[in-house]
C-alpha cells in the first residue's frame, strides 16, 4: 500500500478507492475486494487502476488475460509500481505478461505441492493440522488424541457397515445410543461416508 501511496501521488493520480483481499488466493476472481473492484468499475466510479505487481492481481494465467481484455473494452488503464504494463496488443507486451503470469502460477502449483507433501507428512505422524478433529479424536499440544467417547460411534459405524447395514440405519443406531456430532448435533447420512474412507479413523481407532 505505501508503494502503492507514492505511485499515485508521484504520477497526480487521485484515490477514489482500496481494495483489498487480504489472505485471499490470487488464483481465482472470487474474492471480494476483486468483485467490488469490478461492481465499481462498471459503474464507472475510476479510470484507472494502481496495483504493486502483476501477481497481486492474479495468479492465474487464463483470469489474468481476461481482467486485461474487461478493463480494457471499460477503457480502464492499468498500471503498475514494479512493472511496465504495456499495451495487450503489442506482440512484446503480451509475450512479458504471459511468461510473468505463467511463472507466478507455477509458483503457486508448486508451493500447494509441497505444503500437500508437508501435510501428508504431518498427518502419517498424528500431527494435528488444523481446523475440526475428525469424529473420535481431539487436538491436545498439536496432536491427535483418541476420544472414548467419540470413539465409540465410529467403531459402531464400522461394525455395522461391515454387517451389511446402510447409512439410515446406522444413523438411527447412533441416535438410539446418544451420539453425536463434533457440533453437538445428530450424525446424518452425508458424514458417514467420510468417516468410512478416513484412513487415519481405520488405522486409529482399530
């Protein structure tokens, strides 16, 4: 943002707005601060557009291209601080933005693919990750600890899976015995099935 701030003051622009989509992927548009940029530009409310760099805007080459052509049929210049964003058409610009926009979402395949590995990882070791233990475990010190009590419905999922029983069926036997969701809420149908396929539930809990 202050390089931003000395872009627009150096070059007598005038802010009308910021938008921003902290910790939000630049790989898709479906950001909010990305749509409410483009609600305004419809409307006409700017003429141009200041970013810190072309991955800022998008990581994606497919979207990035197609930001390029909407702002440009809106007549809505785009610049930038850290780069020279030249005309779309002109075969040299074209070929920069689409050798930058590759390179960045390449980086970007390439980080998920290790934080995959990482988490795979993390996960053979018990190590919590994040987010909602799964039915019959808790997070104590960043590990997975078994959960008797939870424990004890997903092994009736199994006993009764294995036996031939469908999914309404054990539904209505976890009731009978008073389980319960993580949320606290009756277990349904739909979570059963990842129960079910939940490697780290076999290998815990049999």
């Amino acid at each position: 943002m202050e390089a931003i701030q000395k872009y627009y003051m150096s070059n007598s622009f005038i802010l009308t707005n910021i938008y921003t989509d902290e910790a939000r992927s630049g790989t898709n548009l479906d950001r909010d601060g990305f749509r409410r940029m483009e609600r305004d530009a419809g409307h006409k409310m700017f003429d141009a557009i200041v970013i810190y760099d072309q991955s800022r805007l998008s990581r994606n080459v497919v979207d990035w291209f197609t930001i390029r052509d909407k702002f440009r049929q809106m007549n809505i210049q785009l610049y930038s601080c850290t780069e020279t964003i030249g005309d779309v058409d002109n075969p040299t610009s074209f070929l920069t933005e689409s050798m930058k926009a590759i390179i960045s979402q390449h980086f970007v395949m390439e980080t998920r693919k290790k934080i995959m590995a990482g988490q795979a990882v993390k996960a053979k070791e018990c190590a919590f990750l994040g987010g909602i233990p799964p039915l019959g475990y808790d997070a104590v010190n960043g590990e997975y600890v078994v959960n008797e009590r939870e424990a004890g419905a997903v092994r009736l999922i199994f006993e009764f899976y294995a036996a031939g029983y469908g999914y309404k069926y054990i539904c209505s036997k976890l009731k009978e015995h008073g389980f319960k969701s993580k949320r606290g809420v009756e277990i349904g149908t739909n979570a059963i099935k990842p129960i079910l396929r939940n490697d780290s539930v076999i290998i815990g809990l049999s």
